[in-house]
C-alpha cells in the first residue's frame, strides 16, 4: 500500500472514532460546536505525528497495527470499561455472545489498571481460587498474549472456554521481581449460595453474598425476613469482593435496608440524570444495627450497595478503599466491521460522588490479608520463584470481620 493510502486510512479512522465519540453524524458535522470543533482541529495533530512515524521511524511501520493501538489507546483513555474492537475481534464477541450461557470460566472478576488485566475479584472455590489468584494480581500475559494488547472484552473472553480446556496466565504480584506462571482449567463455576452465621449468642447476623444477582439478593430478602420473624439483630453485610452482578438487584438489596432517601444516582452526556430512591413498602429492616464488610474486590454492584449505606448514614464501613467501578456501556458499530464499547452513564452515591471516579473509602480503615502476605513477602518470609504461587497460611485471622463485629457489639440493638 502506498505511503499516502496508509497516512489516510489512519487518519480516516482516527476521525470516525471521534465523530462517534462526539455523538456527530456525517450530516451535522458542519454544525459541530466549539468543543467540538476542538477535537476536529486536533487532527491536525494527528497528521503531523502520523507524518513523522511515516517518514522517520527506524522502520516501516506497520500501518494497521499502528491504526489498531492508536484506537485502542483513545477509548481506554476514558475508563477501563471502554474498548476499541477490530473487526476480528468484534466478530469473535458476537460469536461468544452467541453461545450457550453456561460458558466455562475461571472465577475471575477483571478489569484494567495501569493498561494491564487486573484481578478485581476471584469466586471462592473457582479455578482461580485454586491457583491462589487474589484481589491486585495483575494478569501481564493470557495464553502469551500481552493483556496491554487487548481491550478488557477481549481479555473477559479469552478466560472464557469449553469445559475443560486450560488457559494460562503470567501473574505480576507486589514485590515479586518475576512473574508467576500459572494454568488453570476452565470450568462452569457456580457461586455459592448466600454464607449467614449467626455470631455473639446469635444477636449479630452476618450474611455473605458473593455475587448481586437476582438469586442471591432474593436468599438475602430471605434470610432477613426469616431473622425478623425471630426478632431483631444486628446486621453485619458482608460485600468484600463482591463485584459481579446487576446494578438494578444492588438497588434493591439497599432498599430491603432503607425506608427513604436516595440511594444512587444514573447520568451522562447523552443518558438523562435518573435519581433511584428508597421505596418504604420495600424495607425490610431499617432499622437494625449495622456494618458492611468492603474491600478492595468490592466494585460495582457492591460499592452501589456500600455508597448508599454510608451516604444515607444507614451502616458504617470497615475494611478497605473500593475498587472504583460503575459505568453502564452501549456498544457502536462501525462500518468497517469493528465497533466500539463505550460508557456513556455514570453511577453515582447519594452524595454526589461517581462509583467509577472515586470508589467508597469506609470510615474504619483496616488491611486486608493480600496486604499483610505482601509485607510478609517484603520482609523476605516468602521465596521468589518465577512458578510459586501465593501459600495462604492454613490459620489467618480475619481482622477486617474481628473489627466490625466489635463495632456492633458496643452499638445498642
């Protein structure tokens, strides 16, 4: 392809994400306002950087792939959640999306940090479990592919599989000079029912759910209904690494907790603020003393759940600073065949703050056991091995549950 052809067909690219970006049809560019026409003139920009790889890299460059990253740098310039598709790649996500529900995984909750795959949160007793994978680990490679080289639903998809098949990933873990290499074969993981214990002669309930799906929010309606049958307790909701599930059953296990006041907020450029807010025939117990459990595998569905709770002065927080997610997405197809993935609405607390922008700090902060094995690691208790993985010590005090439990036991039922 000649030199010129190459130079245009980035730039044509370059201009057609932006135009769907900017939310400008073909027909109204003409029309464009001053931010607007901004974002046009830094083509200009582009072209003359475009000029210089052209003429003066140690190589030809191979235009395509040049094209391809220049893409998938812009949209994850926004937020992790956003991606750029070729239309490989989109080809091969409509294909998964058309197969059966029940596609073999490995228990991992990801995203993307510092332009890697980062482990959010792993599902107890998954094939990520097994291999000691945990909140922060960071997935450098994917079956030898570099994860910066992949948008986040490709990265989702290619932990996905047939029952049985192996997948391999090369871990970054702090303080480790080498990198883990470790295998783990995909299969149809099951999340466990909702965990309930009842602790200090049965006066606090403590319920676990690991994910905020339809099922596990209705087995929490459950089981309060069950205990308010008994007589009130003390709450101790459980929400650390809980960060897959739906933004709409989060709104709702908040309001089984909630008579009045907002519980989270929807906007965005295009989407029209909508304001979700407590409906008092759906409490259940308001009342009741409480603390939530949060970490830093807590994201989405269950910082929705945590912000509410603190910003409405329903719970108090122990544990960690969350992850920082909450976006809702709305694909775009292009008309080369690619297509892009792009968040056009925020989730936000009562207070105002956006989930994905500030995540929810508890008001008692205490570190988790990834924290305490890393200081472990740096004082030089833990081999360096490139093919080592993580030992959890068969005894580990759980000092996030033992502070929260002593915070509801001074509180007056």
């Amino acid at each position: 392809m000649p030199k010129i052809s190459k130079i245009l067909l980035l730039a044509v690219s370059v201009v057609l994400v932006l135009t769907v970006f900017l939310g400008v049809h073909t027909s109204g560019v003409s029309a464009a306002s001053e931010p607007q026409d901004g974002a046009y003139r830094q083509i200009n920009v582009y072209s003359e950087v475009l000029r210089h790889i052209q003429s003066d890299y140690v190589t030809d460059p191979n235009i395509p792939a040049v094209t391809n990253g220049a893409l998938r740098g812009l949209l994850e310039s926004l937020d992790a959640d956003s991606s750029y598709l070729t239309p490989e790649d989109y080809k091969a996500y409509k294909a998964d999306k058309l197969k059966d529900a029940g596609r073999a995984q490995v228990g991992l909750v990801v995203s993307k940090r510092f332009g890697y795959a980062t482990v959010v949160s792993v599902v107890p007793g998954s094939p990520a479990d097994k291999v000691n994978l945990t909140d922060g680990d960071i997935l450098e490679a994917i079956n030898g592919v570099d994860t910066r080289d992949l948008s986040l639903a490709m990265i989702q998809l290619m932990l996905n599989g047939q029952p049985g098949t192996e997948v391999s990933v090369s871990v970054v873990r702090p303080r480790k000079a080498v990198p883990d290499k470790l295998t783990m074969t995909r299969t149809l993981v099951a999340e466990p029912p909702v965990a309930e214990t009842l602790y200090e002669n049965a006066s606090i309930l403590y319920l676990k759910p690991v994910i905020l799906d339809r099922e596990h929010v209705s087995g929490v309606e459950a089981k309060l209904k069950a205990e308010d049958k008994n007589g009130s307790k003390k709450i101790l909701l459980d929400l650390r690494d809980v960060a897959a599930g739906d933004m709409g059953e989060a709104t709702r296990l908040a309001n089984f907790f909630l008579k009045s006041g907002t519980i989270a907020t929807l906007e965005g450029q295009k989407v029209d603020k909508q304001v979700f807010t407590a409906d008092p025939s759906k409490a259940i117990d308001a009342a009741t003393p409480m603390v939530v459990l949060v970490n830093r595998g807590t994201a989405g569905p269950g910082e929705l759940v945590a912000a509410a709770l603190l910003d409405d002065k329903r719970a108090d927080l122990v544990g960690e600073k969350t992850f920082g997610e909450g976006a809702q997405q709305k694909l775009f197809e292009l008309p080369d065949g690619a297509a892009l993935i792009l968040s056009v609405a925020k989730y936000g607390s009562p207070s105002g703050k956006k989930l994905q922008d500030d995540a929810v700090t508890p008001g008692v902060l205490v570190a988790g056991p990834a924290d305490d094995q890393a200081a472990a690691e740096e004082e030089g208790e833990t081999p360096d091995s490139a093919t080592a993985t993580v030992t959890k010590p068969s005894v580990q005090v759980d000092e996030q549950l033992t502070r929260a439990l002593d915070i509801l036991k001074a509180k007056t039922a």
